[in-house]
C-alpha cells in the first residue's frame, strides 16, 4: 500500500490548522494527528511550534515513513491501538472519504461501502479521547453525505463548526470542528 501523497483534502486541512493553531498559545497542548499519511498535518503542527504530537496510521508503511521523520508513530484501526487514558486536546483526521466501489477499495482514499463509516466511527471514538474542552478538525467531503456525519455527530452529543471549505471540481471538501 502506498503512502497517501498530499492532495487538495491535505492542503485544506493544512490551511485551516495553520490558521487554528495561531489563536493557541499553549504550545503543548497534546495533539493527535489521525491517518497521518506522509505526515503534513503533523508537520504543520510541528511548524507552529506544537511539538506533543501523536500520529497514528493504519497502514504499516505510513507508520515507518513517520517514525524516519521524526515523529511519535503508532499503527493503529482509528483509536484501537491507543491507550484508552490517553487524551488529547486537539484531533486532528483528514480521513478516507469515498464510498468503496469494485475498482477502489483502497484504505487512504475509502471510507466504507457508503462513504462514511469510518468517519462516524473515529467520532464516536474519540469522544473518550478528548480532554475537557477538546476539539477535533475534520476534513469530510460532500461525496461522504455529510448531513449524514453531522447527524451522527450531534446524536453523539458534538456541537459542529464549519471553518472552512473549497469547491473542487466534482466534490466540496468542508473542514469541521467538532466539540463536546
Ligand atoms: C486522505 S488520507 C490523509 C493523509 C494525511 N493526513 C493528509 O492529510 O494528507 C487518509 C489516511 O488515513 C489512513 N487511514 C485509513 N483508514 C484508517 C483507520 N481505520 N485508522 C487509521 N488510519 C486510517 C490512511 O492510511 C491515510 O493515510
């Protein structure tokens, strides 16, 4: 499996973070960046100065390649590897987004068979993993029935902000923050 390569999705939520971690000025705030991938988010928060950083991947070759570059690195299915004490004050996952199909079935890119699985199942588990007043960025595409996510997400008791979007050519990408 391949790393996922930064696309439009990455530099969104890169964007918005950048922007976000600006107004923070405890720098050592624990963050977890969620399917880090090659690691941009982390990188980004690593450039702003927030240096108490966990990424996570599922896939064994992300988790490598973020170790060689410097960061704490755990393999893990969304929280399933995670301490269940640890918490953290920022969640950061720009996830797989598409619904599967025969030709895609690829774990960067596909969130389920209906888009969207994986999306309401890293919310409904991070809900123990967040300290009091802890946020999660989200990065969820209009091609992953977001009236859907943002249901689920306010039955799980989240109150939602829109921070910012793009339209891209065929999709809408949306980066949401998401509180208890
Ligand atoms: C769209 S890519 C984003 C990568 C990177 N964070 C970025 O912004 O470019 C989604 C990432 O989530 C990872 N992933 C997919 N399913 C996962 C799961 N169940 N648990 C943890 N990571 C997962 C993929 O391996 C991939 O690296």
């Amino acid at each position: 499996m391949q790393i996922y390569q930064p696309a439009e999705d990455s530099y969104l939520m890169s964007e918005t973070l950048n922007k976000y971690l600006s107004k923070i000025k405890y720098k050592n705030i624990k963050i977890l960046d969620m399917g880090s991938g090659s690691g941009i988010q982390a990188k980004t928060c690593r450039e702003s100065g927030f240096n108490n950083i966990l990424t996570a991947d599922i896939t064994a070759e992300a988790v490598k390649f973020l170790k060689f570059k410097g960061f704490n690195a755990i393999k893990s299915d969304l929280f399933s590897n995670i301490n269940k004490k640890q918490k953290f004050n920022l969640i950061i996952f720009n996830p797989p987004y598409l619904p599967e199909n025969k030709y895609d079935k690829e774990k960067d890119t596909t969130a389920g068979k209906k888009g969207y699985e994986i999306i309401v199942m890293s919310l409904k588990q991070a809900k123990s993993h967040l300290e009091k007043n802890g946020k999660i960025l989200l990065l969820i595409s209009s091609l992953s029935k977001p009236d859907i996510i943002r249901k689920q997400a306010k039955k799980f008791g989240y109150k939602i902000k829109l921070l910012n979007q793009t339209n891209l050519f065929f999709e809408k990408l949306f980066v949401y923050e998401f509180f208890l």
